[in-house]
C-alpha cells in the first residue's frame, strides 16, 4: 500500500515538474517567443554597423561593455538614450590565462572574489555615467566564473551588485520554455562568431518559438573585429525578424527578464 502511494507521489511530482517545465512565458502582444539580442566587449564595429541596423527596424538590444575606449563614450551615451540596454562586463574583461594572450595583470588569476566584485561595482558607476540607470545586468568574460581559482558567482548574487548574469552557454530546448523559472544569475545564450549565417540564426529562433520561451543570442563583432558575423548576414537575420515582429518580440535581456518575472 505505501510503496503504491510512494509510487503514486512520485508520478505526481514528475507530472508537476513535467507541467512546470513545459508552462511557456506568456509574452506580449501574443508573441510566441522573445528574441533577445546581445553583443560583448563594446566594439567599434557594434556602433558602426549593429546600432543603425537595430534603430532602422525599431529593434532594442543588450550591450555589456567592457574595455570602453573614450572616444567612444558619448557614441555609447547616444545607444543608451535610443533605448538599447547597456549592462556590465568588467572594466578589464579578465578570463582565465589560457583564455587568449593577455596582460598578466588582468587574469582572472590574477583577482579574487573580492576584487572582481570591487570592479564589477565600478564598472556599474561608469555604465550609471553612461545611462543613468542605478541597476544593470552583468555578462561574465569568457562565459567565466573564476577569480584566483574561486567561483565568485555566489558572493555577486550576495552582494546584489547585477540583475541578472548572462553566461555564453546555451541550455537544452526544454531548460528554455519558461523565463520565470530561470535562476537569473544563470542566463543561458548561444553565441555566433566567425561566419555565422542568417539561417543559423533564424534556425535558433524557430527552435524557440516552438517551444514556446526564448532566444538569447550572442554577438561579438558585426562586419568587424573579432568573431566577427558578416555584416550582411547579421542585416539579413534582422530583417528576418522584421518580417516577423507580430509572432516574435524582440526586446532587452533586462526587458524579458522583468516581463517574465510580472508574467509568471
Ligand atoms: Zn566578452
């Protein structure tokens, strides 16, 4: 009798986490999927080419600046103003020494826990100088949670310093249906480098809106720099999204996060 119930209740808890994880986030407007767009380590090529391409579709996205050279500042201001979302990268983007060749002064090696969160704190006072907004979301360099050798993710969730932290690894289909039940400091994306294609892109956001979530999609640069997506391909996906704007809302890793969570 007690190992039928215990059988019983354990077919119950699999039905409610089976419910739970195919419950889709209830966008607005009745898009089936949310497409968030973001772009790493404020590239030139980012101002030059993806910032008049999302303003002339009416498309906001998601900057994590690091590295912002002062040349470039008020171009940055100007992105804020339009309405795209700046969040945070570090100062310095310190990754793990093996990462890429880099200044031995700025490894995450080189850090600690307490000093990558002191930087993450001021790289938020530079994005306030930029946007005037007193809270912004974090990416963490090179998809890396290290700093001399310690996780420091916990400590950030403690110290409440983000709203959010976007990883670069994507999670299983069904891992993305519903936005609310995704713990923030853990946001997945997929990234798209060196000679991506539209279709790829189309490909990731089709999966989504058939399961009913997200896409959050990672850029680096843009007919430019490095990891670069030819310019005509990223023009041509964001047409794409055009075409489809009644089915797909397109908007800030910050802004489907918050509907998410208003809309569980
Ligand atoms: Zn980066």
């Amino acid at each position: 009798m007690q190992a039928m119930f215990l059988r019983a209740a354990a077919l119950c808890a699999l039905v409610t986490s089976g419910a739970a994880a195919m419950a889709q986030t209830r966008w607005p407007s009745g898009a089936k999927a949310a497409v968030v767009l973001t772009y790493d380590d404020a590239l030139a090529s980012q101002l030059d080419h993806v910032v008049p391409a999302l303003d002339a579709a009416r498309f906001k996205a998601t900057f994590f600046l690091a590295n912002v050279q002062q040349a470039q500042v008020n171009r940055w201001r100007k992105v804020a103003a339009g309405g795209h979302e700046l969040a945070n990268h570090t100062i310095f983007h310190p990754c793990s020494k093996a990462s890429y060749p880099a200044d031995p002064r700025y490894v995450s090696e080189a850090y600690t826990p307490a000093s990558m969160l002191r930087e993450i704190e001021q790289q938020n006072t530079l994005l306030q100088a930029l946007d005037g907004k007193e809270h912004h979301g974090f990416a963490t360099p090179c998809g890396q949670t290290l700093a001399g050798g310690t996780d420091y993710l916990e400590e950030l969730r403690k110290a409440n310093l983000v709203t959010y932290v976007r990883g670069v690894v994507d999670r299983p289909e069904d891992a993305r249906a519903n936005v609310a039940l995704l713990d923030p400091m853990h946001v997945p994306a997929r990234g798209f480098g060196e000679g991506a294609t539209a279709e790829e892109m189309i490909a990731y956001v089709r999966e989504a809106e058939q399961g009913g979530g997200w896409a959050v999609l990672l850029f680096h640069g843009v007919g430019g720099d490095y990891l670069a997506v030819p310019d005509a391909e990223h023009r041509k996906f964001v047409a794409w999204l055009a075409v489809h704007r009644g089915e797909l809302w397109v908007t800030t890793l910050q802004g489907a996060l918050d509907w998410a969570k208003a809309h569980p």
